[in-house]
C-alpha cells in the first residue's frame, strides 16, 4: 500500500512503537478483510455444490504442497498450498 508523506509520517507516530492507521486506511483493511472472507465462502459454497454426490476414486499427492482427488467421473480438485493461501482448481464436466 502506497500512502501520501504527510500520511505515512501520521502512520508511524505511535506508542512503543505500535503502527497505528489513520481510520480512512483502517476502514479499507477491514472491508478488504469481508471482501476476501466472502470471496473464500462463496468458492467454498460452489466446490460443495459441485462435488455434491459424487464419489472419491482415488487422492494423489504429486509434491510435498499439493493434493489432487480425483472423482468415480473423472473430475479432478487440485489443491496447492502457496504460502499462507490454498489454491483450489477444479477440472471436468459440470451441468
């Protein structure tokens, strides 16, 4: 995040050298927070939604960081961990 001089020398006014945001940026943390928690639902919500019913054939784990469960009609979930985040990707035929 790029912040204006006069903000980023607000910014790092603090006691004990704890960082305080100016409300304006603190406003735009937390709804970037919701956004993001919305986002990991809604992803969350469709997987369900698109796996619902259907059986496990087989989990592969081809690294360390990455797991693949493939389904009895072939549709296959990768998961990959980078960092802190999960990637999901999900392959197949879908109605």
């Amino acid at each position: 995040m790029i912040l204006a001089n006069d903000t980023h020398n607000k910014c790092m006014q603090s006691d004990f050298g704890k960082l305080r945001l100016p409300q304006p940026v603190m406003r735009s943390v937390r709804a970037r927070e919701q956004f993001m928690a919305n986002e990991l639902e809604n992803e969350a919500i469709l997987a369900t939604r698109m796996f619902a019913g259907k059986s496990v054939a087989l989990v592969r784990r081809h690294r360390a960081a990455e797991v693949v469960i493939e389904f009895t009609d072939g549709t296959r979930l990768f998961v990959d961990a980078a960092g802190d985040a999960l990637e999901l990707s999900i392959t197949g035929d879908f109605e």
